[in-house]
C-alpha cells in the first residue's frame, strides 16, 4: 500500500479512507480499553501501598515498591534464573529448530507425517506437558527418574531442576521456532543455491553464504518472539518446581506476590518491571540487530 | 436460510438462553424460593453425604449447594480470598483451614460470630480447635475437624518407636546397615508443610515463631536448637533423598510403598494403608510425635467453617454450618473420611472403636499440640518461612535463625518482596 505519498486524492478515495477510519475505530477503542488501561491500572497500582488485608493503609508512595523490588535478593534471583532460560533456551531452540525446519523443507518422502510428528509438542498443553515431566522426573513414579543413580532426586536440587525447565520449554516451543525457521527457508531462491553450487561452493558454504544471510529476517523474528516468550516463562515453572529452591522466574514472583499475598503493589511493580524488560529486548533486536516486524518493507 | 443466519440464529438462541438464566442465578433463590447456601469445602469424599442430611433436616429452610475448591491449601485460599476480594456474593459457607482466620476476619471478609450461634458452636468443642477459629477474643469460625500429627511406624522393622529426632536418625542407621528400608517421611519440601515441621519443633523446644500477640518475631534459642535438629535430621540415613520435595502424600505413599520405616504424618494415612496395602496394616503402628528431649508438640491442623461477609443469607449460612459441623455429621467425617472431631463426646461414640483405633492417641497429642503463629500476614509469614529452610539440609543454624527474624520482620508488616 502507497496511498502514503498522495496529496492528489480525489474526493472519493478521501471519503473511503475517512470511512476505514471509522470502521476501524471500534476495534481500536477495544484494543485502547482491555490492553491499554490495564497497563496504566497496573503503573498506577505500582505507586502505591495496597495490600487487599490491610485496605485503610492504601497510600500513595511514589517509587518506594520499586525501591523495595530493585533492591531485593528475591527480585534478582528470579531475574538471573530467568535470563539464563531464556537464553539457554532459545539457544538451544535456535539450533535444534533449524535442523528440524531443514528436515521439514527438504524432506522428499512422508514430508507430511515429519511435519505432523514435529508439531505434536507444540500442540500439547504446557500445563498437561509439565505434569509428565515431572512425574518423569519424580524418583518412584518416573522413568526418567529411574535412569538416574539412586536416591538422586532433581527436581529438588536448583541446577538440575533448572536444567529440567529449560529441556520441558525447549522441547515444547522448538516446532514453533522451527516453523518460523521454515517460512524463512522457502524465501531462498532455489536458483541462487544451484547457481553456488555450480560455482564450487560446498554445502556448508551455501548454508552460510547464501541460505543463512537470507534467511535473517526470518531468523531474527523467530529469535524476537521466542525470547519475548522465554523471558515470560510460567507454567513450565510453576508445575515443576514452582519456585522453590531459588528456580523462581520474575513471572512466578509477581504471582506469587500478586495472588498469593495479595499485594498489589508490590505484584503490580513485578509485572511493570516485566514489561519495561520485555520492551527492552524488543527496542535492542529492533534497533540493534535492526530486525524488522513482519510484514513491512525491510 | 442460509448458513450463516442460521449460526447468528443460534447465537442469538444460546445468548436469550443464557440471559434468562441470570436473574435465577443472582437472586440466589432455589425451587420456590428455598434460599441456596453455597458451601465452598476443600475436596472431601464423603462430605457431599453430609450435606445430603442436612438439607434433609433443613426442611426447606435453606438448600446447600456444595462446591469443591482445589486441592491444595494455596489453591484453595488464593480462589476463596480473590472472590471475597471483588466482594463476590456467590459464596456463603467457607470452609477454612485453621490458619486463614486472622488474615479473613482482619480484612472483614468473614462474619463474627455471636449469641446463640456462638453458644452452638463453642458447647462441647476441644479448646485448641476453637482457639484457632478465634481471633482478638472473637469468635470467626464454627470448628469442624481438628488433625494432629503422629508418629507412624512399622512396628516389623521397629520395635520401639523412636521418641525425638535424634533416635529416629539412630533407628535408620541400624535400618540402613541391615539393608533394610530406614527412611523417616517428614514433610520437607518448600511449602506449608515444612513450616508446620519448624513450627512443631521449635515448640518442641520451649520457643514459638511469633509473641502471643502475633506482632512480634519471638524465635530466639529454641528455634537456634529447632534448626539444628531439622538439619541434622536432613542429614542423616533416615533422610528420604526426596526430603526436600516431599509433602504428605508423597510420605504415605513412601510408607505404602515399602520404602519406609516411618512417618511424621496426620491420621489419614491410617484409612489409607487399610484401603490400599491392608497386608501392611497388621504393623502400621502410631506413637506420640517426636520431640528433641522426649515426645514432642504435635503439629495442629484441621478446618473451620466460616460465613463470608458478602453473603446474602447469613442467617441461613450460620445455621447450615452448624448442621455441617454438628455431632453427626462429625461423626460421618471421621468414619468416612479419617477427620477427627472438633467435638469431644463423638470421640466416645462406639461407631469410632473400628476405624479409629488412634483416637485416644489423638485426644492426648491435642493436649500438647503446638498451634501455628496467629496473624493477618500468615501467608507471608509462611512463605518466608519455607523460603528461608529450604532445603533443611542446607540449613546453616545462627545464618539461618537471622535472616529468618530479618524476613518474618518484614512479612508481618506485609512489606518487602514473598518468594
């Protein structure tokens, strides 16, 4: 669409577009009302003290829940922890995603059987996932478990139950990454690799000369919204060790603090911090690695 | 028509269809007009039996509708306080676990009772069950079953039930070097019940977590002597290497399963063992719960029923709970359901002798039980709590003690960060 440039519309076309205006205002003032207003309720309820038990303390307090959160053991924990899945995680994703979209693009025979096999994971509700995960992982009740030495329990122990979380998330969402790995894929023009190929390139060469800078856009995209996704991790957590044992992730936190003690300030600065993160990695791949929202020119 | 008129048509049928339900609905108002009480109860096998009665003896007074909560206690609170948060007028009985009263009453959630209610509720209840439906000298809760732990034993693998912590660490290591089962089940892992362990054995050592007033951290020695115990205990042979995620039903089913010798646990392993390894039950044997220097505090559990503050038919509510929480319905609870009473004389009844053959065992340990730390901010204190000990083995006794007082500190104030 170029109806950008034009200061020659004519009546009819000003008149059609006044009339998208219009079509769209509803869906808009919708979005306004259920997303917008809830962030600002949430920034709001971060500037104060407001815990449900104690309603008569209610007080306007500025910064001091951010003070309060930034400066806490707790806060940190779970932000590390976090920031280790998400990029063990997404790295291990990245990897074993384009093996898997390479297998699904390339596969001559029963390519739709590989494709239907891949998806399974991602079409199993996480929360069902977890639970076989962590019976799996459960001595007594699990197979996985009994591989181990005896008396090894590791969903008690805080780095092997991390290592858990980040195996359950990275074998749920790596078909989602290997997806939009494959809709990379096919913008590779087949001629350019022939032609490579026909100039002596080997295939690893092609891989990184010809498909790879090709395909980052792509890449770039799948890397965005997984990270997005990973640093927001919940219900992988929550059913396998909900916490416990410093494996927390700041999305545990603000529930915990949120739902369990009822302190909505407190839970409210969590989710802004969560958002004011979130926001960040997203201007850092944007602007940084300058990738570009699909579907625009770039 | 075509397809799609005839979809919105459906629509449109389901959308009348639902809106005609509405009025129904929020009036509360049953079959000419009997008044529902909703009883929201944690998951309980039989209780809909008792409910069945009582509407029975209602006669038409009320109806009580029974609704099943999670069945956990986090999941369970965290429905009951987000709807009485929004004010919800959808629930009027609750039933709460012993350490929910001060937090619901100081938020005005729960209804006080008094006069001929209050009478009904306190003649012939046990004194520690009706302290804990009491908050600043006002009543807040009619008790329904009380619980204590106990000490569960094969009594094939040993003989003389140990007495403290220490002498159950001993009777493993015997266990362990004959290469026979030697794991004592404790509920270690990070949640509520880890605090019920500390609470028990701190108690046991002269001390308690709070001041009586429940404003202050008292701790102190006897909670330093408390964490070492626990730790040495996390430590030795008869430490499940599960320890640190085990709550109770994974320690009854180490104990049915054979892997254990004992348990710290509360009566309803008993019915279990019967129902699911009766060959084992000849030899399930229980002894007072252990202690540092002799027997120790048990831990007090149990449930109370409440009427929320946003119901519509409190006088309704008031008398279905009594009905819910009455001799008979104790009883039910108790046979049935392995809840023991909050009402002294069901402990005499005949029908008790059979499946509860523990239960002069349990009248004893009520005696001595060491209730948890009464305060609005239970649910912070206690998340602070098994944060701060998790996992006892890596309990540092005077490090541990101090960020303890530090946290608990700020838990009552509600301030600072839950993990």
């Amino acid at each position: 669409m170029n109806g950008g440039k034009g200061r020659a519309l004519t009546e009819g076309q000003r008149a059609e577009r006044r009339l998208g205006l219009w079509l769209c205002a509803p869906a808009a003032l919708i979005m306004v009302v259920v997303t917008g207003w809830p962030i600002v309720y949430s920034v709001l309820l971060s500037l104060q003290r407001y815990d449900l038990r104690f309603p008569e303390d209610k007080a306007w307090i500025g910064l001091s829940n951010y003070a309060t959160v930034l400066t806490s053991e707790v806060w940190w924990n779970a932000f590390w922890v976090t920031l280790l899945i998400t990029v063990v995680s997404v790295a291990i994703e990245l990897v074993l995603g384009m093996l898997l979209a390479f297998a699904m693009y390339r596969a001559i025979v029963g390519r739709g059987l590989i494709r239907t096999v891949v998806l399974i994971p991602y079409g199993i509700v996480t929360v069902a996932a977890a639970y076989g995960w962590k019976y799996a992982w459960t001595p007594g009740t699990g197979w996985l478990a009994g591989l181990l030495p005896e008396g090894s329990a590791p969903l008690t122990e805080r780095g092997p139950a991390i290592a858990i979380i980040i195996l359950a998330e990275v074998w749920k969402t790596t078909p989602f990454m290997a997806l939009l790995l494959m809709a990379g894929l096919a913008v590779v023009p087949e001629e350019l690799l022939r032609a490579a190929s026909v100039d002596g390139a080997t295939l690893w060469q092609r891989f990184t000369r010809v498909t790879l800078p090709l395909m980052k856009p792509a890449i770039l995209v799948a890397l965005l919204f997984r990270t997005l996704d990973a640093f927001r991790i919940f219900d992988n957590v929550y059913v396998l060790t909900n916490g416990s044992q410093g494996t927390g992730s700041v999305s545990i936190s603000a529930y915990h603090n949120l739902i369990g003690g009822l302190n909505l300030g407190i839970g409210s600065t969590m989710s802004v911090l969560i958002l004011v993160t979130v926001a960040i990695i997203a201007v850092v791949f944007i602007i940084g690695f300058g990738t570009a929202a699909p579907g625009s020119e770039r | 028509m075509s397809r799609a008129a005839r979809r919105r048509r459906g629509a449109a049928a389901a959308l009348a269809a639902g809106t005609a339900l509405l009025p129904a609905a929020c009036a509360g108002g049953g079959q000419a007009g009997v008044p529902l009480v909703n009883l929201y109860n944690a998951p309980q096998e039989n209780l809909a039996a008792i409910v069945a009665r009582c509407n029975t003896e209602a006669r038409g007074r009320y109806r009580i509708v029974l609704n099943t909560l999670p069945r956990d206690a986090d999941g369970q609170r965290e429905q009951l306080v987000r709807r009485l948060a929004a004010a919800d007028p959808g629930l009027d009985v609750l039933g709460l676990d012993v350490t929910w009263t001060a937090e619901l009453a100081e938020a005005r959630w729960i209804r006080e009772w008094t006069g001929e209610h209050a009478r009904q509720a306190r003649a012939g209840t046990l004194a520690k069950p009706l302290d804990t439906a009491t908050w600043r000298g006002r009543l807040y809760a009619a008790p329904y079953n009380t619980n204590v732990q106990l000490l569960w034993y094969r009594s094939d693998l040993v003989p003389r039930p140990p007495r403290t912590w220490g002498e159950m660490a001993a009777v493993a290591a015997g266990l362990a070097a004959r290469g026979l089962p030697h794991y004592g089940e404790v509920t270690g892992a990070q949640y509520e019940g880890l605090v019920v362990w500390f609470n028990s054995v701190v108690a046991s050592a002269g001390g308690r977590i709070l001041d009586p007033g429940g404003t202050r951290v008292a701790l102190g020695p006897p909670a330093l002597e408390a964490l070492t115990v626990m730790r040495d205990y996390a430590r030795s042979k008869a430490a499940d290497p599960s320890l640190p995620n085990t709550q109770e039903d994974s320690a009854r089913l180490a104990m049915e399963g054979g892997r254990a010798a004992f348990e710290v646990n509360w009566p309803f392993v008993y019915a279990s063992m019967a129902a699911n390894k009766p060959d084992l039950l000849p030899h399930f044997k229980w002894a007072p719960y252990p202690g540092i220097h002799g027997p120790g505090a048990s831990p007090l559990g149990g449930a109370n029923f409440a009427v929320s503050a946003y119901s519509e038919h409190p006088e309704q509510a008031f008398q279905a709970a009594l009905c819910l929480r009455d001799p008979v319905s104790q009883r039910t609870a108790a046979v049935k359901d392995g809840l023991p009473p909050t009402i002294e004389a069901v402990y005499r009844d005949p029908a008790m002798a059979e499946p509860y053959p523990m239960r002069q065992a349990i009248l004893d340990a009520l005696k001595t039980a060491a209730p948890r730390p009464k305060t609005p901010t239970y649910q912070n204190v206690s998340t602070t709590i098994s944060a701060a000990l998790s996992p006892p083995a890596s309990i540092v006794p005077p490090v541990t003690l101090a960020k303890l007082r530090e946290q608990i500190a700020l838990a009552l104030r509600s301030q600072g960060v839950l993990p």
